[in-house]
C-alpha cells in the first residue's frame, strides 16, 4: 500500500470514529503558523484530517466550557454595542405611527381636519430606536 493509500486509510478510519460534529484544540505548530489552545468545533471530516495530520487533537470538557463562556460574553459584548450604536428617544404617538408606517414602506395614515385638540392627537408617546448608522435615501 502506497503513503498515500495508507494516509487516506487512517483518515478513513478516523472519522469512522467521530460523532457528526467534534470539539478540537489546536497544538502548536510552527511550520504552519498555529497557536496552541485554539478552540473550534468542527464537522467530522474536518476532524479526521486534523487528527490524522496531528495539528489538533481532541478538546478537553473544561477548555470548550471556557470556548462557551467566552463565546458568550463576546455576543453580549457585541448586543450591547449595537443598543449603544441606536439613538433612542420618544415620539409623540402621531409622528411614531408615520415613522413605523415609513419603515414598513406603508403610505402613510390619512391625516384628519381641525384637530387642535391635545386630547384629539393623542397625548401617548412610544418609544422608537433609530440606527444612527443608516443611510438615508
């Protein structure tokens, strides 16, 4: 059997073994350029070739609990960046409904005569979110 017969072979053989999806950390590597420690899952094929080339190897339970910690910190992070990123203010409760009309690209509600009534206009408030970062048209 040729190296390259036999490679195949073992990479073969390895993701027979593998579930669908596998946790792996990286090792060090300096031909490649690799960081030991790096957590990622991975699909199976993915897996086998990394194991059978010995650039990674299987992650222990405590370093993916740590990836997930991370991980989630990093989406709370970037949520709450984005909250930041919008202004948000309150609108009389006539201008709310034509800036929600003009966001869904509904025409505008018909405006009635003679309102002069506070009572009439609707004294209500709603809050609205703009993205200071949107282009307008």
């Amino acid at each position: 059997m040729s190296n390259q017969a036999a490679y195949w072979a073992r990479v073969v053989a390895v993701r027979s073994e593998l579930p669908e999806f596998v946790w792996l950390t990286s090792l060090e590597n300096h031909d490649r350029g690799t960081t030991e420690g790096v957590v990622a899952l991975v699909d199976r094929e993915t897996a086998a070739l990394c194991l059978v080339n010995k650039t990674h190897r299987a992650a222990e339970q405590h370093e993916v609990d740590q990836y997930k910690t991370a991980d989630r910190s990093a989406s709370e992070a970037i949520r709450e960046e984005e909250y930041k990123r919008k202004q948000h203010f309150a609108l009389p409760k006539e201008l709310s409904d034509l800036v929600s009309a003009a966001v869904r690209g509904v025409p505008a509600p018909a405006r009635g005569r003679g309102r002069n009534n506070r009572e009439e206009q609707g004294k209500d408030e709603s809050e609205v979110s703009v993205d200071s970062t949107a282009e307008s048209a």
